[in-house]
C-alpha cells in the first residue's frame, strides 16, 4: 500500500520560504498570485497493512516523526 502524506505550516505560522517564493513570481511578473505556502511531500510504502491498519499507522507517523504538531498540519490519502 503506498500513501501520501503532505505536511503544511499551520495558519498564522511565518512562512519565509512561501514568501520568498511569491516575491519571486511577482518579480517574473505574476502579479496575480496573492500568497505562496511551502510543505513537504512524503510518499510511504506500507508492507502487510490493511487500510484499518493504515488509519491507525500513519497519523501516529506523520504526528511523532513528520510534523511538527506545534506549527504544522498533516493530511494524508492512500495511494493504492
């Protein structure tokens, strides 16, 4: 079973690379973007697990080794 975990700055929280980010796609002309927000990606492959097992898994991962709970959020899906 291989799922996705994405991993995001909680509202509220600075985010100098999401805004490095938009300042250089204004200064490449994109005017229209309002606000950028950085995250990261991860990609897990799970071996003899059920998806009631995965329920349970991951959000224990993605809390104790992911994320930091203090100023980031995580969301998840299975991938197949």
């Amino acid at each position: 079973m291989k799922v996705r975990v994405l991993v995001c700055l909680k509202n509220g929280v600075l985010d100098p690379q999401g805004q490095t980010v938009r300042h250089a796609l204004h200064v490449l002309g994109y005017q229209q973007v309002k606000d950028v927000r950085q995250g990261k990606v991860f990609e897990i492959e799970l071996e003899g697990v059920d998806k009631d097992m995965a329920f349970k898994l991951i959000p224990e991962i993605a809390d104790k080794v992911l994320a930091n709970p203090i100023i980031e959020t995580f969301s998840w899906e299975i991938l197949e």
